[in-house]
C-alpha cells in the first residue's frame, strides 16, 4: 500500500551526547512498506530510531509521525498510542509466559478491554508463530522465540509505524528467514523502519534503503539505486588489486575488487553490499532521493 | 492515560516486582532486630537506636531495586507514562513496609526502645532516599536494572554519611541528646527532598543535560 502523505516526516533532526555528535542534520520521509537503514557501528542509527520512537528528545530539529508532532507530551501521547517499537536488547520478566508478557505491553498500550486485548494478543502471537508456545514461560523459551516475542509486543495494537532496531541479530540462519517473513507480513499497510547490519535483509525485504555514517544520511534511495552506485565499480582478478577500496578472495579462488577499476579489468555483477561499501568509503555522499 | 489501564496495570506490576530482593532485606531485617530478644540480652538504648538503624538500612537496600525493569527498554515509548507505573510500584510495596516496619518495632527490646516516632521518621526518610536515589538512576543511566548500583551508592552514603556531616547537622544523635529534636527536623527536611528528587525524575523523555549519562545505550 502506498500513500502520498508520508508516516513520517523528519528535518534537522540533531542530537549530541557531550561531544559526541549522534544525529548531523538528519532528515527524512517515510512511507507504508518496509524501509531499511543501514550504517556502521556509532553510525547513529540507534540514536535515530530511538529519537523516532520519542524514546529520546532530539537537540535540533522536528518530526512527525502519523501527523502528530512529539514535541508537546500530547503529540508524543499520540505518537505513542501509533507506535510499535523493537529494541536492540528488548528485555523480558522471565516469568511472565508469552501471552502475559503481550499482555502487559498492551496495556501499557492503553488496551484496556479485557476481551478485546486478549483477543488482540492472541491475535499477534498467532501472526509471529507463537500461538502455541503462547501459555510458554519466557525464560523457557529460545532466543528467536523470544525476539518474537518482542515482534509480538510491538506489533499489538496494529502500530501505523513500527521501528524494528536489529531484530535478527543473534538468529540463526533459519530464524532470521522466519523472522524476515513477520518483518515483511508487518510491513504491509504499515510503516516500518528497520535497522540491521545485514545487507541481504535490506535486499530482501525493503522498497528504500537509508545508509547512515557519523550520524549523517549518506545514501536515501532504492535498494537497486544503492546497487547502481556500485555498476561498473567491481571486479575479478587473480591477484588482489591494490587499488581496490576493498577486496578479498571469493570460494573460487578469484579477488572481488569493488573500487575504481583498472583499464582492462573483468567486471563482476555488483551487489547492494558493494554500494553500500562505497557509499560508506565516501566516494558517494549525496543523499539520491 | 486511558481510562482503567491503571487498575489493569496492577496485577502485572505486583508481578514484576523484585521480590527476592524485597524478601531477603525484609528477613534479613526482621532477624537483625530479633536478635536481642532471641539472645535474651538487655540492650542499652543506643545499641537499641544503632540496631533500628541498622534494619532501617536493609529495608532501604532491598527497596532500591523496586525501580528495576528488565523490560524497560522495550515498554520505554508507551503511552501509559513511567511516573505512573513507578507510583504503582511504590504504592503497591507501601503498605507492606509499613507492616514490616511495625513490626521491627516490636521485635526491638522496648525498655531501651527510642521514640517510636521519631525512629520511624528516620526509617521513612532512609526507605525514600534510596527510592528516590533509584530514580535518578533510572533516569540518568540506561540501565534496565541499576539496582545493585544504587544499592552500592547507598551504602557509601550510609557509611559517609555520619563520618562526613557538619557538626551543625547531625543526623544521627542518640535520644537523649540534646539535638536530637533539631536533628529529626533534619530527618524530616530529609525525607521531604528526597521525595520531591524521586518525583522530579519520573517524567520522561530525558533532557540534554541527563542523556550524557545514558551513551551506554545508543551504540548503533
């Protein structure tokens, strides 16, 4: 689904930790669907989904989310009430079962009929795959099952935009495909801002990528605009070429190069991860959309 | 916040309390003020004033966990406001200190007992300033629990504390010293800041100047 008001809508944002600049002048619109934020460790991205959570006051700047404006605790109210968050580490009452758990966010969420919000969590816990552990003490259950669980706990309530901070780190590979599927069922109709080191999780599941880097937006544009930027900027060699930004030997025997290309050199199909590569060693700057 | 999300947030909330460590300090307590009486001895008044204390102080290092949530990252952009659910918390544990403490007093030896009155303030003041020592905790760190760091603080306070304080502004007099009316002004003076530190830091989000302190849980 796709709408011309943005669910989000944010300029300047700038924040400072004593003399650590987090946030630089950050700006953005998000839109229903899946939009990926990727950078380096201390890029900011925490910083920023937690400003956009209202977790955290900016310094500068303003945003909206669903056309409230955080900076009253009215507006923030209102954010709040539309709002579905992930934290990097959720943290859980151990023992608390699953739908206790769910529960317990949900009225903290202001569900306060009984009925309805039971029904609203077993609603959620069937959409992340936890129907039947639902009656399951936390501490009973795996790491993934518990990241689910805190997918559960965000997702109550039908949020309008939902902030997913490294949701699949830690998951294994099957978990983390599992985990894919919720992420894209969510962003269905739905606003969702989702931080992860994993560029294939941005390649698989988003329709925007932002790339970020010393708290500024370095890249705002397509998955395969992010792809582009790497077009005719990778190559094969035998040897590793001293030119390259960055190379290594691939299961063949072969060098990938992502750089500037010698005269002669054998191209090779370019990946998101090779225009993030470059985006982050700073060839490219500009925001592209 | 929405009607009636108060009343359901208290099944959940009792849950979540740290009983552990709500039960260990109120043993321990109850122990420590027992242990005259269990051994037969007559305590002179100032042993009777050093044991209350004493127990003062352990009810306090268990009630700086109170403010601990391991779910506090995750529940942090709700809209049921955190001042609410700590004020819950505190309700919910409130009465149960009163009984606790009523009775301490009756363990204790009452021949050499001091008033009732004014040890009690000081028990109050002592339960409020590590409450309110954990507020500021919560919101000054990130830390989903910083328990065991309050409670550490808390003891060097106590230990400071007497060691450290202005002639002029004992606290810890014995009874029948002449300050010992001034300095329970003192104690109430005490208890009356702590209280308006403990309320003052519920509100959130942070503002600039605290969230120098909270780095630790922006690393992305």
């Amino acid at each position: 689904m796709t709408s011309m008001t943005p669910t989000v809508s944010a300029s300047g944002l700038s924040l400072h930790y004593g003399r650590t600049r987090a946030l630089d002048d950050v700006s953005l619109r998000l839109s229903p669907g899946v939009t990926g934020l990727l950078g380096p460790n201390g890029a900011g991205k925490t910083t920023l989904l937690r400003v956009l959570a209202t977790a955290v006051p900016a310094d500068r700047g303003a945003f909206t989310v669903l056309g409230h404006d955080p900076a009253s605790a009215r507006g923030r109210q209102e954010v709040r009430r539309r709002l579905g968050y992930l934290p990097q580490t959720p943290g859980f009452h151990p023992d608390f079962t699953a739908f206790e758990f769910v529960d317990y966010v949900a009225i903290l969420k202001e569900l306060a009929d009984r009925r309805e919000r039971h029904r609203e969590v077993r609603r959620v816990l069937e959409e992340v795959d936890l129907g039947d552990a639902r009656g399951r003490r936390i501490k009973k259950l795996s790491g993934g099952m518990r990241q689910r669980v805190a997918l559960a706990a965000a997702l109550v309530g039908d949020p309008g935009f939902l902030v997913l901070d490294e949701p699949t780190v830690g998951l294994d590979p099957e978990q983390r495909m599992r985990f894919r599927e919720l992420i894209a069922g969510a962003g269905e109709g739905r606003t969702v801002l989702l931080s992860t080191h994993q560029t294939e999780d941005v390649a698989m599941l988003c329709h925007r990528v932002i790339v970020m880097a010393a708290g500024a937006v370095r890249f705002d544009g397509t998955p395969a605009e992010l792809t582009a930027r790497a077009a005719g900027r990778v190559w094969s060699s035998t040897e590793k070429d001293p030119g390259a930004k960055a190379g290594w030997r691939t299961g063949t025997g072969s060098f990938r190069n992502v750089g500037d290309p010698p005269p002669g050199a054998e191209p090779a199909e370019p990946t998101l991860e090779d225009g993030y590569l470059l985006v982050l060693d700073g060839a490219d700057t500009e925001v592209a959309a | 916040m929405a009607p009636g999300v108060t009343a359901q947030l208290v099944g959940p909330l009792w849950r979540t309390l740290p009983w552990r460590a709500l039960a260990a300090a109120g043993t321990l307590g109850l122990l420590v003020a027992a242990g005259p009486l269990a051994t037969g001895a007559e305590p002179a008044p100032w042993q009777t004033l050093l044991v209350l204390r004493g127990v003062a102080l352990i009810g306090a290092l268990g009630l700086v966990f109170l403010l601990d949530d391991p779910a506090r990252h995750l529940t942090a952009p709700v809209p049921a406001p955190r001042p609410v659910r700590q004020a819950l918390r505190v309700a919910l544990v409130a009465p149960m200190a009163v009984l606790w403490w009523t009775a301490v007093l009756l363990l204790s030896h009452s021949a050499s007992r001091p008033p009732a009155g004014a040890v009690s303030l000081e028990a109050a003041a002592v339960g409020v300033l590590a409450l309110a020592v954990a507020a500021l905790a919560v919101r000054l760190t990130d830390e989903a629990s910083p328990g065991p760091f309050v409670a550490a603080a808390l003891l060097l306070i106590a230990v400071l504390a007497p060691l450290l304080a202005p002639e002029g502004w004992a606290l810890f007099v014995q009874a029948d010293d002449p300050r010992w009316p001034a300095g329970h002004d003192r104690w109430a003076l005490l208890l009356a800041v702590a209280a308006v530190v403990g309320a003052l830091c519920g509100p959130e989000p942070l503002g600039r100047g605290a969230r120098r302190l909270s780095r630790a849980g922006a690393p992305g």
